[in-house]
C-alpha cells in the first residue's frame, strides 16, 4: 500500500465512496490526514461510516477549512453538467484530484507507464507488467484497471508502476510524470462526460502533457484521431514512436499481416499467441513491444514473455469448450468497437449481445453480419439491437443472459460444425449486473456449467 505523509495534517475531502474511494481514505487517515467523507449514494455512505470514517456533507461544508477534494473520476465534474459540490471546490480555488494524482505526489521519483485508449488498455497494462515481471523486474499494476493507485503494492526504486488510465483520470492526475505513455486507439466513448468528440480526445491527449520530457511517448495511427495526435506530438518537438496494426511502418512497431516488425524487420509470428488473437490484440503487442523497449528489454526476452501471457479476464477469455463449440467471454466489450474486434476473430458465431447501449448502437457491426449465425439479445438494448440485425441475421429476444446462453448453446450443439458462443454485448451491464465483470462471471459459471454436464442440450 501507497501512503501519504504529505498530507499529515491536512483536511482532505473525499467525494466517492467506491471502491477506489474507501482505499484512498484508508491510505490517507493512515497517512494522518483529516479525511471527510462524502457519497450521494446512502448504501456507500453507510459502508464507509461502517469504517469509522467521517461521514460529512460536501454540499454544506465551508471549503475554505479544506485543503483538496478527492474526487471519483466516475463523478461528473465538467460535463454534462458539473457537480454542484465541484462547483462549490473551485470556486473556493479547492484542487479536485484523483487517486492517481495522489500516487503521482508520493512517489514523485518512480518509473510510471502508463496506458490509454478507448479499446485494449486492459489487455496491454497486464500485458506489460506481465512481460516486465517475466523479465525480473518488480512491478506493481493497476489504476483504472483492478487495484486501486494507492492500494498498490510498493514495487521499489528499481520497479515500474503500470497503470491502465482512463480519460476521466487524465483529467484529474496532473502531478503525474511518467516515464512511458502509450496511447492505442480513440473511438467515440464516454461523449456526454466530455462533451462531444472533441473533449474526448482532448482529454486522451492529456497523457502525453504528464510525460517527462525524456519519457517515451508511445501512440496507434490507425485512427484519424490518434494520427492527428501524433503529428501535432511531432509539430512541437515530442518524436513519438508510431505503432500499427494495419499498416508496415519502417520506423516504428507494426503488425499488419500479424508479424511483429520493428523499425521493418520481423521479430516475431504473432498468429500463433492463443491468447492474443486477432487484429486489435496485435496493435496491444505493438504497444508493449515499444515499451517493453523503450524499458530496455530485448526482442528475444520481449517474445519469450509474451508467450507465456495468462490473458485477462473478460477479454475474449475461453470459459469452456463442449464438442465443437467455444464459449467466449468477452464482457469487456461494451460499446461496438470493442465487440468487432471480437466479431473478427471468429466465424459460425453465435453472439449474445445487449444491456444498456451507448452511443451509435450497433450499426458500424453490419459488415461483420455474416459471420454471425444467430443473435441472442438482452437487456434494455434487445428492441434496438434487433432493428438493427433486421431479417438479415437470425435472432430471437431472451430477456437475460441466463435465457440467452441457454438458447445460444441448444442451437449451437445442434449445428454439426460447431461454432462460437460469444458473449460480446456491444452495450453496458448496468441495467441488469452492476459491472461488466459481474455479467462475465455469470456467463462463465453458466458455460462451465454446462461443460460439467456434457454436449448436450
């Protein structure tokens, strides 16, 4: 665990009580702060009071007896609409901070990479620590991904911390100064927190402003979005190294036809990697490839970790395999650009899909319509999904995810090739699971339920 003797003393407000909230609270009454603790949600109120942490309305609070605000990245702060309690902290000149900022600030003299991207950047973090720690070097993962920042393992003066981040955390960690940024890809996501397109990628781009001057700035052009970064990286002094997964690049790391190649020469055949399939696990590699590099490590100990990746849940994770059929859970997906790169790596697919749609539907998936046999859709996004699927593709409306698993796997027990059951929603969990773990786990108990039975229906 990360402490923070720099804020002995200080009176902290805490607004978000989630998890990564509770943990920032603990390391900083640990820390010997004054911590007043704050949650719209009464059920997170009551877990934390159950802490004997000081529960204290940051809506009535007089800010100027506070010396920063904690803030949950998950907790609009600018858009759609700001929080009336943000509202109130700065206009008392009040700092709002996440997590990260605070780790930022306790261990100013770390090796921090990290990486961002709409799509992938869970992947590539565990990727990267996994090919760091395989290579002997101590390290500590975490961020937006699983482990809070300041519940993190201390790895050392000669470990790394690796942090996956997201756009809302950019926004609020500007102490930070890494040592490695990666930046994969950018696709519409998360536009109402930022308001529109523009903010978005504006708030992706952050990244590269928390780069040490000496830091290796790492970024996909295989988007315009990421393309214009990168040139506008380059326009003022910041040589970026380019990756790509559809293109040969002779400076930079590629994968276009899944051979790994750096600077054009070809380092490693990465069709064979079971765990990283398909075109956008590629451009993960990339990505760890350029940092793993820029890290020092070689080729030969680069391929030889990656061989040995373990992959990561809820990410085109295989749950069991009956007969000629693989279940794939692949919950992480929840927007249609991280359900293709699912799509594109299988054919007789068998696609449960559904929950709460986000932005665009599932529209940009008609041109991976064929590979798809039947559609077994849930949640509230069912109606919207059909319309879309029109009498083109099979599917039939299951409600819930249990109905849909059972009716995906009858049907594909019955199709004498076999196929893929895949559960890769395109939407969000939130209406019938409280998280996308939550609905992958439920999908993995179910699929190994039925391997403990047998092929049949």
């Amino acid at each position: 665990m990360i402490d923070t003797p720099f804020l002995a003393g200080k009176t902290v407000a805490m607004m978000g009580l989630g998890r990564s909230g509770l943990a920032t609270a603990d390391a900083l009454v640990r820390s010997g702060a004054r911590v007043l603790a704050w949650d719209d949600n009464d059920a997170a109120r009551a877990a934390a009071a159950a802490r004997d942490l000081e529960i204290v309305d940051l809506g009535a609070v007089d800010f100027s007896t506070i010396d920063l605000l904690v803030w949950s990245p998950g907790i609009p702060h600018t858009h759609p609409s700001p929080h009336p309690i943000a509202i109130r902290a700065r206009m008392a000149d009040v700092p709002l901070v996440c997590d990260i900022d605070l780790l930022a600030r306790a261990r100013p003299a770390a090796r921090v990479l990290a990486i961002t991207g709409t799509n992938g950047k869970s992947t590539a973090t565990t990727l990267l620590a996994h090919v760091l720690a395989v290579a002997g070097h101590p390290v500590s993962a975490g961020g937006n991904l699983g482990i809070p920042a300041l519940a993190m393992a201390d790895p050392g003066p000669r470990g790394r911390f690796v942090l996956e981040l997201s756009s809302y955390q950019l926004e609020l960690a500007p102490s930070l100064a890494l040592t490695g940024a990666a930046l994969l890809n950018i696709s519409p996501d998360h536009l109402g927190r930022h308001g529109g397109m523009a903010g978005y990628v504006a708030a992706k781009r952050l990244l590269f402003d928390r780069l040490r001057p000496t830091g290796a700035a790492i970024i996909g052009i295989d988007d315009s979005h990421t393309a214009g970064i990168a040139r506008d990286l380059e326009a003022h002094g910041r040589a970026p190294i380019r990756i790509s997964a559809s293109r040969r690049l002779e400076a930079g790391i590629s994968a276009p036809d899944g051979i790994l190649l750096e600077d054009g020469r070809e380092i490693l055949d990465l069709t064979g990697l079971e765990r990283l399939p398909g075109r956008h696990n590629w451009q993960n590699v990339c990505a760890v490839y350029a940092m793993a590099r820029a890290e020092g490590l070689t080729p030969e100990t680069i391929a030889s970790a990656l061989a040995t990746y373990p992959g990561l849940a809820h990410r085109q994770e295989r749950v069991a395999t009956i007969g000629k059929v693989a279940y794939v859970n692949d919950s992480k997906a929840t927007n249609a650009d991280a359900a293709e790169k699912a799509l594109v790596c299988y054919d007789r697919i068998y696609w449960i899909a559904g929950g709460r749609a986000k932005e665009g539907g599932i529209q940009a998936l008609a041109p991976h319509f064929p590979r798809i046999r039947h559609a077994f859709l849930i949640g509230e996004a069912a109606d919207v999904f059909a319309a879309t699927l029109g009498p083109q593709v099979p599917h039939s409306l299951c409600g819930t995810l249990d109905a849909a698993v059972a009716a995906a796997h009858a049907m594909a027990q019955a199709d004498p090739a076999g196929g893929v059951v895949l559960l890769s929603p395109a939407a969000a969990s939130w209406d019938q699971f409280a998280n996308f773990e939550q609905r992958g786990d439920h999908f993995r108990d179910l699929a190994r339920a039925l391997a403990e039975r047998g092929a049949a229906p």
